[in-house]
C-alpha cells in the first residue's frame, strides 16, 4: 500500500441537476490538442459528441452506474446495448437541432456553452504547463469531458489522455476518421508553425487546418512557473439525500502503508462489538439480580433468626 500522505486524491462535486434530455443525463467528449507547450500551443476541434445514460436520471439511486455514468465503457455493459448503442450517442449538429426546438435557436451554444469550453479547455492545460516536459515535433491529443447544468452552465469532469478513438457508434466512427485526418493537416501541412523556428512570431496558422481551431498562443516562451495563479474555487448547490448506505470499498491508513478494507465487513466487526457489550450488559445485571436476591435472602433468614429468638425469651418469662 501507498501510505496516505503520498496519495493524491481529487474531490468533485456532484451535479445534482444536470441538464437532461429526455430524462437522460448525458456529457460532451471535446477533443484537445497541444502542439507545443513552451510556448503553449492550444488547438479545440470544432466538433464534439455527446454520450448518454441509457436509464432515466434519479438522485434516489446513487448506486445504479447506467444511470449516473455516461461513458462508453460503462453504458455497453446494458443487456441490450448491441441494438441500441447509436441512441447512446449524439453528434454537435444534432443537439443543435434539439436547442433550436427547446430554445428557438442556438444562441444558448453559440454564446454561452461554446465560449465556456474553449475558455476551461484552455485554462486547465496553462494550469498543467511547468508540469510537464514537452517533446520537439510531436503532439498531444486530449479528451475533455463536460456536462451542463439546468442553467447551461459548463462543468468540467476530468481530462482524458490518450482518448478513445474506436468505433464504437456510427457517431464515433464519422468523427474519428475526421478528427484523424485533420490532426494531419495541422502537424503535416502547417508543421513550421506548429514546431518551426519563428513559431513565436507567428499567430495564425494560415491555411486549411479543418476542424481544429488555434485558442491559445504563448506570446513568448515561458521559463518561471506558471500553474500559481488564482481561482474561485467557490461551489453551491444543494444537498443530495443518500437513500442507501454506500458499502463499497474505504482505505484505511496506518504508519506501515494503506489497506483497503470494507464498509460491511466494518459494519460487521462493528456489530459483532454491540452484541459482545450487550451480553456483558445483561450477564452484569444478571449477577447483580442474584446479588441482590441472595442479600434478601441472607436479611431475611436474620430477621426470622432475631423473632425467634425474641419469642422464644417471652415464653421462658411467662412460664
């Protein structure tokens, strides 16, 4: 085991109003790419897809993964994902579509979604640049996970190296093959800008790069830290009611390292304690009970003792 204060833990809070379609809870798959990190060099695919839970969402039922968890890898464990595996999965062009009949127009993705993650993909890869040693004439592509809120409001789950890139759905198979190509014609076609000598100098890629659009790019190679700078880091949001006991597994830390135990074998050891006091409790009172029968009886055996020999004294007197 990794003792505890040599493990890394990331805590996230859970949205509990997600914005749903058809009762369904659902997520973006965004792809990243960075061409150089010093200076940084951010490039976001102007298409993306959307995965979704192929159970209606409920925060009453926090244990059924079909339902809160919208990857691949865990929806096509449904009995029949086979046959309706397209459904699980939804291009950009046609959630547009969905936007248009549920807001008149996609403004909502134009002006508010769209901007928030291409603001969130640029940020978090600034935040991890002085982490990272980055390679000459090599990239790197990213897959960034979002959801909505009720609000439309962009929250972002994780960020995925080395991405699926497999044909899982007719949805993934259109954009892999597109997604591929266009990689090409940025690092092939465009490579003096994206690794040459003047990269610096130059902003604008110039040309056909596709899909992929430049967000960001270092004004000057970078040689101090950047990751220091601050966020509100601020949340809120309501309570979600537990309905069930979590009984999977807990680490335990001691100084020799970390086990992992689990809650219903702690839960067992922990009644097995009750029952052990409980019948120390009642074989205690059970011995004060004849303590105290065996008290009376000794007072009363000594009571009659006394009257006997009180009575016997009269009789000799009368006599």
């Amino acid at each position: 085991g990794v003792a505890g204060k040599e493990m890394h833990w990331v805590v996230q809070k859970y949205l509990e109003r997600p914005y749903l379609i058809n009762k369904r809870k659902f997520d973006f798959r965004q792809w990243v790419m960075v061409t150089d990190w010093n200076p940084l060099t951010v490039w976001y695919y102007n298409e993306c897809y959307l995965r979704f839970s192929l159970s209606d969402f409920t925060t009453k039922d926090l244990s059924d993964t079909l339902k809160h968890l919208c990857n691949n890898s865990v929806q096509k464990e449904a009995e029949n994902f086979k046959d309706i595996a397209d459904q699980s999965m939804w291009g950009l062009a046609q959630f547009k579509e969905h936007l248009v009949k549920e807001t008149g127009s996609t403004k909502v993705w134009d002006e508010k979604v769209l901007p928030q993650m291409q603001r969130i993909s640029k940020w978090a890869v600034m935040c991890a640049q002085d982490m990272l040693e980055g390679r000459r004439h090599s990239c790197e592509i990213y897959g960034y996970d979002f959801m909505l809120d009720d609000e439309f409001n962009v929250w972002l789950l994780e960020v995925n190296a080395s991405p699926d890139m497999s044909a899982s759905t007719s949805t993934t198979e259109q954009l892999t093959q597109a997604v591929m190509r266009d990689i090409v014609k940025v690092v092939v076609d465009h490579r003096d800008f994206a690794w040459g000598r003047k990269r610096c100098e130059v902003k604008e890629p110039g040309g056909d790069t596709g899909d992929w659009k430049l967000i960001h790019r270092g004004e000057v190679e970078v040689t101090i830290p950047v990751a220091a700078f601050g966020c509100k880091l601020a949340l809120q949001g309501t309570e979600v009611p537990i309905h069930q006991v979590y009984m999977g597994a807990a680490p335990t830390y001691t100084a020799e390292g970390s086990t992992r135990e689990t809650r219903t074998k702690k839960l067992q050891d922990l009644k097995l304690v009750l029952e052990k006091k409980e019948v120390e409790k009642r074989d205690a009172q059970d011995k004060e009970r004849k303590r105290r029968t065996s008290k009376l009886a000794t007072v009363g055996k000594d009571r009659r003792a006394r009257a006997d020999l009180v009575g016997g004294g009269g009789a000799g007197a009368a006599g």
